[in-house]
C-alpha cells in the first residue's frame, strides 16, 4: 500500500519534484525527469509486482537420500535498521530506489542526505513518510538526520563498535548505503569492519565525456 501511495504521490507532484532539484544542484529540468523521477517510478512498481514473489518464503529442497525426513526451506527476514548516507548529484533518483528497496524489504531506514542537495532530499523524505493519509508509515520506520558531514560521521558510528559506545542496541544500525568518495568509502568500511556490520557502497563513479566544438 506504501508503495504504491509513493509511487503516485511522486508522479503526481512531479513538476515540483524536477523543479527543486534543477534549482538545487543546476540539473535541467528534461533530464530531472528521466533521469531522477522516472527511474524511480519504475523501481516502485517493479517492487509493488515482485517484491510478494522475491521476499516469499520458498522450499529450496528436500534432504535426500540419507535425510529423508529433512525439508529445507528459504525464508528472507529484513536486515533490521538500515542507514542510508546519500550522495547530491542524483538526489531523488538514487535516495528513492534505495528508500524503496530497504522499506520494501521490511527494514527501518535513517537517512542523512546530502549536504549539497538537503531541500530535494527533504521533499522527497517528507512525501516518502506520508505519501496519503492512509498510507503513511508508521512512527520510527523512517528517521532523518541532519544533512551534514558531521551527521553522517555519527550514523557511521551507529553501525561501529566501541567501547565507549553509549547508544542503545535499538539505536545500532545493522548495514549501511553510502555513494560517494573511494576515499571516504574506506574509511567506512574500516569503521564497519570490527562490528563485521555489511555495507552496499558505490565508490567514484565517473564517466569520461568528449566534447566537440559543435
């Protein structure tokens, strides 16, 4: 029901969406659509067709010759809280599927966008929560932190341990999303690495472009 809500909210306000981000970071307002809300029209439906079919639990096989009474079976469970730290240059687009992805699959999200796109990340924040009245999520599901680098520091934390670590276990984030820096990506994955806490990090992308005097 969530994500179908989303899915029409966001066609709905569309103009508005594309406006704010070609406003924001310099993007036209033609490629905003194709690029950030059509692609993320697409990522809600193909979640609301497949998502009953991906997430069901399934037998995988049975225990064979020597288990005969043995069944086994393959059942998805959500990660538990889920940190996104999103990145400025596809700020509707990018934070959307992955919001979809993570809420789709049953996790808590808290999301620190970017600081170089906080008003595109915060409209789309806020219709995400509450797309219709009866379609909202429910309180907790979906937290926002500052859009600062010092806040991104702190969910990286929340996913670390340490001993002098004073959050409480419900605070913990169980996997986090980053897009950005290789440089920073590290230094992610190495404050990660104690907690063995797993990661989805996609690291300098860049495509090289020719441009001709024409």
């Amino acid at each position: 029901a969530w994500l179908r809500a989303f899915r029409r909210a966001i066609a709905a306000r569309h103009a508005e969406v594309t406006g704010i981000v070609a406003n924001e970071i310099g993007k036209g307002v033609f490629e905003c659509f194709v690029s950030e809300v059509a692609p993320l029209l697409r990522a809600c439906r193909y979640a609301e067709r497949a998502a009953p079919r991906l997430l069901r639990e399934r037998r995988v096989a049975g225990g064979g010759l020597f288990s005969p009474g043995v069944v086994v079976r393959e059942r998805r469970v959500a990660l538990g809280r889920v940190g996104i730290i999103a990145t400025w240059n596809y700020p509707v687009g990018l934070l959307g599927v992955q919001l979809v992805q993570a809420l789709a699959c049953g996790n808590r999200v808290l999301v620190k966008a970017s600081e170089r796109s906080p008003r595109s990340q915060a409209l789309l924040l806020d219709i995400a929560r509450a797309p219709t009245p009866d379609a909202a999520l429910p309180a907790g599901v979906l937290e926002v932190a500052e859009a600062t680098r010092e806040a991104g520091e702190r969910v990286v934390a929340l996913a670390g341990t340490h001993e002098s670590m004073e959050h409480a276990d419900a605070d913990r984030l169980d996997h986090i999303v980053f897009t950005g820096s290789t440089e920073v990506g590290q230094r992610i994955a190495a404050a990660l690495a104690p907690a063995l806490t797993t990661s989805t990090l996609e690291l300098s992308g860049r495509d090289s472009a020719i441009v001709l005097p024409d």
